[in-house]
C-alpha cells in the first residue's frame, strides 16, 4: 500500500515499477539487487540513488523528492 500511495502522488513526474526479483533472478543480478526491498532511482536511464529497506508511502515520496533535487 505505501508503494502505490507513493506512485500515485509522484505521478506523472516520477514512474514507480515493482519488480519480483524471485521471478526475474536474471534482472535482479544485472541491477545489484541484493535485498528486498530495494528501491533504485534511475533519471535519463542512469541510476543516481539506491535505497534498501522498507519505507513508508511518505518516505518514498521525500526520499524520491530529495535524491531529484
């Protein structure tokens, strides 16, 4: 549920995906995901901020908010 609260507010500046990394292993490794949750930030197709650990649909929103800042 914090995940889509936080999707829903970021939109339409910021997309929010989920990925099952139990099913897509392959990804998961390409991308260094080594616990879950883990959130990437990617802009112009580059990652600039990852965060690992659970967080509340606010603190996705803020932690999104200063990493683009």
């Amino acid at each position: 549920p914090a995940f889509e609260k936080a999707a829903v507010a970021l939109e339409p500046n910021v997309r929010l995906a989920k990925l099952n990394t139990d099913e897509e292993q392959q990804i998961g490794a390409q991308f260094d995901i080594r616990s879950i949750p883990t959130m990437v930030l990617f802009k112009d197709g580059k990652e600039i901020a990852r965060q690992s650990g659970a967080m509340m649909g606010g603190q996705i929103e803020q932690w999104v908010k200063q990493q683009l800042a």
